[in-house]
C-alpha cells in the first residue's frame, strides 16, 4: 500500500513546488503536473506532487490519518 500526503500549494518554480503538509513545509517535484498554482492541494508521495485533489479530498484524508495514526 502506498500513503499519499494531502499538501497545500505554496509556490512554484522551475518543476519544484513549496507546500505547506499540516504545518511543515517541503520542496517536492511538480513535474508531474500541468497548470499548478499557489493555493491547489496536492497529493505528494515520495516527494512528487502526483494529482491535484479538492479542499474535500484533503479533509477526508486528514480524517483518516488521524484516526489512524492515534
């Protein structure tokens, strides 16, 4: 099974991407991705931004992790 993180857009540049995942902000690739923009959530896994997901997607997703990583 693979685990994804749900992350907010901060900036991007040049293929890279800033995002913000519950507080901790990161570089991971955005090559992956057209059109992403400050503002998109994504899900990231290994350090590449693999879909864009909506505000709903990411709070479903926190959801589950707290649930099961308490």
């Amino acid at each position: 099974m693979c685990v994804g993180l749900a992350a907010k857009v901060i900036s991007v540049k040049d293929g890279v991407a800033m995002v913000d995942c519950t507080g901790a902000k990161r570089e991971i690739s955005a090559e992956l991705l057209d059109d992403l923009e400050p503002g998109d959530f994504v899900m990231v896994h290994a350090g590449c931004a693999i879909a864009k997901i909506t505000d709903d997607d990411k709070s479903e997703t926190e959801k589950v992790l707290k649930e099961n990583l308490a």
